[in-house]
C-alpha cells in the first residue's frame, strides 16, 4: 500500500513539474513532442486513476476492521429523526430560495452591467443580499442543533 502512495506521488509530482517547465518555457515545445506527450499524460492519468481506486479499495478493509466500527449504533428514536429532519429543512429550503433568487438577480445584473458597467458595485450588493438568505437558513440550523 505504501509503495502505491509513493508511486502516485512522484507521478503527481512530475506531472505537476513538466506543466510546470512547459509553462515557463513554452519555446521548447516542439511539434512532435506534443504528440509523444499526450500520450504519456494519458498513461499517467489512468495509472493515477488505477491507484486510487486501489487505494479505495483495500483502504476499506482496514476501516472496516477499526476498533470504532465495531461498537454498537446508537439508537435514534423517531422524535429524535424528525427533530433532525426539522433542523434539516431551514438550510434546505433556504438554499433553494437563494438559488432562485441567485439566479434572477445574477441573470438581471448582467443584463444592467452590459448596459451601464459603473452599476456593478450596486449589483454585487444585490446579489449579496440574495445570498445572505442561505446563511440565515444555516444560521437558524446551527442554533436548532443547540437545542437538541
């Protein structure tokens, strides 16, 4: 398993440096160079892919097999499941109606700043209130979680 981490460290990293050359030093690039590298990146990306997901897998086994898992569930009564699917439902709704209200006022400030670009300070302040509503969803949640 340890040997898999190192290996996908040092792809990453050497990823991670050879974007990092060409980017400084775009005249080096040659044509055929660029045809060679695909193909390279692309072996490199589905190694990358593989071990992760063995990673994943044999990762599950070891948790699985921690002393926490192995203690009883708590019980969680029926009140108890509603109190937490109320508590649930102000951030949810709240998010639903920012979303909304995101997505008219953006749509509508766009539509001003093509029109009059120094409106754009005056815009972002409106896009802001329509934001807060979710943090006041978040804001009633947390304290409801205090109660419980």
């Amino acid at each position: 398993m340890q040997a898999i981490v190192i290996l996908l460290t040092i792809s990453t990293l050497l990823l991670i440096i050879s974007g990092l050359y060409f980017w400084f030093y775009p005249e080096k690039i040659e044509p055929r160079f660029i045809r060679n590298m695909k193909g390279t990146i692309g072996v490199n990306l589905m190694l990358f892919v593989a071990g992760i997901s063995t990673i994943l897998i044999f990762s599950v086994e070891d948790v699985l097999a921690a002393a926490e898992a192995t203690q009883p569930m708590l019980e969680v009564s029926v009140g108890l499941g509603l109190a937490l699917i109320g508590i649930g439902l102000p951030t949810g709704l709240a998010t639903i109606g920012a979303g909304i209200a995101v997505s008219s006022v953006g749509a509508a400030s766009l539509a001003v700043i093509a029109e009059k670009p120094e409106m754009f300070g005056r815009t972002l302040i409106y896009l802001g209130l329509a934001e807060g509503i979710a943090i006041y969803g978040l804001v009633v949640t947390i304290l409801m979680l205090g109660k419980i």
